[in-house]
C-alpha cells in the first residue's frame, strides 16, 4: 500500500542518478573502487580509522563477531528491544545471545542492565544505538574496563549521531550502520562496519572476500581462511557515495523536522516524545513517541493515508529467541513497554511543514 505520507522517502538525487549512470557506463559492477570511495566517505565522515563495506548490517555484525573471535560457548549480551538481526548474527556464528531488558525511556540497554548478565562466558557485549540515540559510551568503556569484554555497536540506526563530541563510530571496538531504506542513507541494502583496528579492518575484509590475502608478486591469488562473499556493488556504493555528499543538510532537516514535532507535539500531553539527553545529538533515524492504545491509532492514522509504523521488537516474545535458543535474563518491563507503546512518527527529505501539521493533528485527533 502506498502513503499519502510515508514513513520515509529514499533520497535520490540528480548527483545519485549521475552516479549510479557513471558506473552502469564504467562497465565495472561488483564491488571496486567506487566501493573504496564510500568507505572512504564514511571513514571521513564518523572519524574511524577504518570502514569496510557489507551487504548489509547483519552480515557485517556477523563478519565482526567472527573476527572477534566469537563462536560456540561463548555469550553476547544484547538488548531486548532491537531488531532480530542483533541477536540472529550471534546465533549465526554459534554463540548464545543473552537477552537483557532496556531503560523504558530511552530504549536502551544501559551499562547497569548488561552488568547483571555478565558471565565468566561473556565475550561480547552489542550495544544498540536504537533509532539515532547513542549509546552510553561512557558507562559501557567502564564496563570494558572491568571485565575483558570487547563493544560491538550496533549502530544501524545511528549515522551521523554524536556523543559528547564523539560521532557514532568512532564509540565502540567495532560499530556495524546499515543503508537500509529505513536510513536516511540508503544504498537499497547495504552495510558498513567501523572500527579504529587495522587488523581486525583487514580480517572483516578478507572474510567478505571469500578469505582471499593479498594478490603475490604474479598477481596470483591465495584463500587464507574460510570466508564467504560479502561484498558491496559498485552500483550500490554510487547511491551512497552521492547521499553522503549531503550528509550534513540531510541531518540538519531532520533535525529540524525533529525540533518541529516536539514543538507541535507539546501540548498533547498523552504523548511522549523522544528523549534527548543535552550530551549527545541525536540522527533521528526514526522519531518514536510513546503512546498508549498505540496499535488502535496506527490503525486510524493508516486508514488515513499516514504511515506510522511500531517502533521494534521485543526479542523475548519470539521463539527464535526462546526454548533454549538464547538466554533471557529478566522481566524486559522496559521492552514490553516500548513493544506496546512506541509509535514511529513520518520523517523524510522534503517533508512539509503542511505534512506535519497533519500528522501531529490527526494524531492528536486519535488520541482524543
Ligand atoms: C537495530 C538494528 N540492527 C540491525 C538491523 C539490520 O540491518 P540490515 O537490514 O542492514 O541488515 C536493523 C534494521 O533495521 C536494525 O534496526
């Protein structure tokens, strides 16, 4: 079903057809040196040492796990409230995901929760950056600090988000964006891990390059290790190449479209907005208010042309993540919260300020 007012619109500009034409032109398709430049753009644009494409988020929380050394035995602790692919990479690679519970407010896990489920088994512990807001850099570093376990973000959601002056990529061991059409940057499907080790950079690379070492002095080539094909398109990687060109305006609209909700939305009070602590700057990925009675209004709002949407999943609810299949570690009142209330508002390049005005009326009518 198509919208009247979407929940987002890719970005596709004249620059992204110019581009994606140039490589259709080039004749060079797989991934290559348009691939190098994104990568490039991305390394630039978070300030990590190192980017290296994906075919997608999952695939390159994956390709991190392994390289982390993460396999059977072993236990990550990942949020409740995220997308499946969080805990389905850990799954992938034969560890066992530990499921903790989120703050009801922010939706995230905090340092506190992933703290209580920290085992003599634990290697990993991934952080979400749920829909543009940071994780808690600082209270996660300490946790580092006292036990020996690595931070794997996922940060999906979160180009272009900041933590006290840090950007998002440049917070954790390794953090994994997507291009999903959900972001604001989108190369259709796509992913790209960050990370400031060189090291680890090389052996992501060979593991999406079917575990390929550098060509010898004859250019021939020698499979060091297992590896599988991971690899990003040059056709995807001009889509993404040409958006992250305008990064900064693309986030500063949303911003500001942002600032616009919060500001129509204050007088609803049965409406929550999002939270936004003074230290970090927010992507807004996604604007998720909470509201109660949420399915019934998404229902009306969608009768009416307007794509509001839930906000995630609350893992523990799913049997990919029970019976065995992960452990789960508490109540996840805080999850169940954000499952039943969290309502994703519209947000997109171009949106009006008539468009919004709707949507904050409409829902306020819903409400009612
Ligand atoms: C928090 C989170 N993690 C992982 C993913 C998976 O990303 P991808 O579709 O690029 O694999 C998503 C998808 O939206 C997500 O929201």
């Amino acid at each position: 079903m198509s919208y009247r007012i979407p929940l987002i619109r890719p970005y596709i500009s004249k620059r992204v057809k110019t581009m994606i034409n140039e490589v259709l032109d080039s004749g060079y398709l797989t991934e290559g040196p348009v691939t190098r430049q994104f990568e490039s753009a991305v390394a630039g644009y978070t300030g990590a040492g190192h980017a290296v494409a994906f075919t997608s988020c999952t695939t390159g929380l994956e390709t991190a796990l392994r390289v982390l050394g993460v396999g059977p035995g072993d236990e990550v602790i990942v949020p409740d409230f995220t997308y499946p692919a969080t805990a389905g990479a850990v799954q992938i690679v034969g560890a066992t995901p530990v499921i903790v519970d989120v703050d009801p407010d922010t939706m995230l896990m905090t340092p506190e929760l992933a703290e209580e489920a920290i085992s003599a088994s634990t290697k990993v512990i991934i952080p979400v950056s749920l829909f543009g807001l940071p994780f808690d850099h600082d209270g996660f570093t300490e946790l580092k600090k006292k036990y020996e376990v690595w931070i794997l973000e996922d940060a999906a959601c979160a180009l272009g988000s900041v933590y006290k002056g840090k950007r998002t990529g440049t917070l954790a061991d390794i953090s994994v964006f997507s291009f999903h059409p959900r972001k604001f940057i989108t190369t259709g499907e796509g992913g790209m891990v960050t990370t400031d080790n060189g090291k680890w950079a090389e052996a992501m690379n060979r593991y999406k390059h079917f575990g390929m070492g550098k060509p010898g002095d004859r250019g021939e080539l020698v499979f060091l290790t297992p590896g599988t094909n991971y690899k990003m398109s040059n056709v995807q990687a001009a889509i993404g190449l040409a958006q992250m060109e305008d990064i900064d305006n693309l986030l500063a609209e949303r911003m500001n479209l942002a600032e616009k909700y919060t500001r129509l939305l204050e007088p609803v009070k049965s409406i929550q907005c999002p939270v936004e602590p003074e230290y970090i700057s927010h992507s807004w990925q996604s604007y998720t208010v909470f509201v109660k009675g949420r399915d019934d209004i998404m229902r009306k709002m969608r009768n009416q042309g307007i794509e509001v949407q839930i906000g995630t999943y609350a893992l523990h609810m799913h049997p990919a993540f029970q019976d065995g299949n992960a452990k789960l570690r508490g109540q996840f009142h805080g999850s169940i919260r954000a499952f039943e209330e969290a309502l994703v508002l519209p947000m997109y390049h171009g949106m009006t300020s008539q468009e919004q005005t709707e949507v904050v009326e409409k829902l306020s009518e819903c409400v009612e």
